[in-house]
C-alpha cells in the first residue's frame, strides 16, 4: 500500500483583511501566506498599509473583516501577548530604547513569560542571534542606528518566535547597514522562522512579495518573485 500524501499548512497565512480609519480603507482585501524558513516582503510606499497590516497579524488591532490563522489555527480575535505566546514576534519600526537599562536589561525584558536562568539564556541566545551580544553591558539608549535596529530584533527574538514581523527594519540604514541586518535576517530564516518584512521595497532575499497601494493596487500579490529591491541589499 502506498503512504498518503501529506500536506503542510502555512505557518502564518491571512484571507480577505480589511481595516478602515473612518470612511478610508488602510487595508483592503489583503490575503497573504508565509511557510516555516521564508520570507515574504510586504511593499509600498508611506501610508499604503504596511504597519497597520503588521498590526493586524501581530493582534495589535482587529481586522473589520478577515481571518488571520496561525499554524492553521484561527487566531483573529486574540491579542498581541496571546500571539505572542503561540510563537508570533514583533520589531517596531521606530525603535524606542528603554533608558535607564543595559542592552541585555533590554531583551530581558523583552523575554515573555520565561524567569530565572531561563530568561536571561534566552535573552543571551537572542542577543547572539541579532549580532549584537557585544552590546550588552552597554546602555541601550546609546546606542547607534543598526544596533537600535538589532536590538529591536533581539527583543522579538526573545520569546522564542517562529513567526517574525519585521516593520520597516531597515529604515535609516546605510546600505551597507541594511545589508548586515538583512544577512542577518536571512540566517534566521534559515533557522526555520517565518518572516514577514515590511518596507518600501522587497529585499532580495525575498521569496514572495506583496504589493500594498501600488499601480495594481492595495493586496496586489503575493508574487512568487521578489520585487525589485532599490535599497541595493543582498540576496541569499
């Protein structure tokens, strides 16, 4: 007898997303899929939608319409430290160091629901998976733009995601600062982690991508090829 088939569902996978602001559409219609060890790019300029779609799969904000399913599990109506716990994680993309703490402080912090010897390996292991254990004794209000880029990592890394959105993550870099972080990045997909990155172009290390307010539209997408990226950042 033969073995049947087997199918794997997307890790991260949302249908039909919509959010309104008023009379105004931010998100519309958007669906979306993200496996274990890829990275979807999510493209547009200011305004087209980008962090409010984070917002909505990260359970920051609800959709008006629109399921968000995790690991095939429909998760749309629980909130950011639920998701969070199932294994979703999070940069901002303004960074805001915490003042008055140390960098390892910082992810510490950022270690959701583990204490002890367990939080601080974690906060080391993320801190070393973001490149930036060097940092940790340092005050992380001080610290230079990639390194506040890397911490932001670090601190989504803490929880131990396998899901990683990543909001604007590269905004203010030099692109030879971009092409560090997103070298970065791209180990991390390695590791199995499903990533969403959402700037105003795709990295070429993309594997899809997802037109937000382009000439095809808000939810034009996703594209089995990467997007031009204008930012000159490596691919794999």
């Amino acid at each position: 007898m033969e073995n049947a088939p087997t199918t794997t569902e997307p890790l991260l996978e949302a249908e039909g997303l919509r959010k309104s602001f008023g009379p105004r559409p931010v998100v519309d219609d958007v669906s979306l899929s993200v496996d274990a060890g890829q990275v979807l790019a999510v493209v547009g300029g200011g305004g087209a939608g980008k962090s409010t779609l984070l917002d909505l799969l990260s359970g920051a904000a609800a959709p008006d319409t629109g399921t968000v399913w995790l690991d095939g599990e429909d998760v749309t109506r629980l909130g950011v430290d639920e998701r969070r716990r199932r294994g979703v994680g999070r940069t901002r993309q303004v960074p805001r160091p915490l003042a008055g703490v140390t960098v390892f402080e910082s992810v510490l912090a950022a270690a959701a629901g583990l204490r002890g010897h367990r939080a601080q390996a974690a906060a080391a292991g993320a801190l070393e998976r973001a490149g930036i254990r060097r940092c940790a004794g340092e005050p992380a209000g001080r610290l230079p733009p990639l390194d506040r880029r890397r911490l932001e990592l670090a601190r989504a890394l803490a929880a131990g995601p396998r899901v990683l959105l990543l909001d604007g993550i590269a905004g203010g870099l030099t692109g030879a600062e971009g092409r560090i972080l997103l070298n970065t990045v791209s180990r991390l997909r390695s590791d199995g982690l499903a990533v969403v990155w959402a700037g105003r172009t795709a990295p070429a290390a993309a594997d899809a991508w997802l037109s937000l307010g382009g000439a095809g539209g808000p939810g034009d997408g996703p594209r089995s090829a990467p997007a031009p990226d204008e930012g000159g950042l490596p691919g794999r």
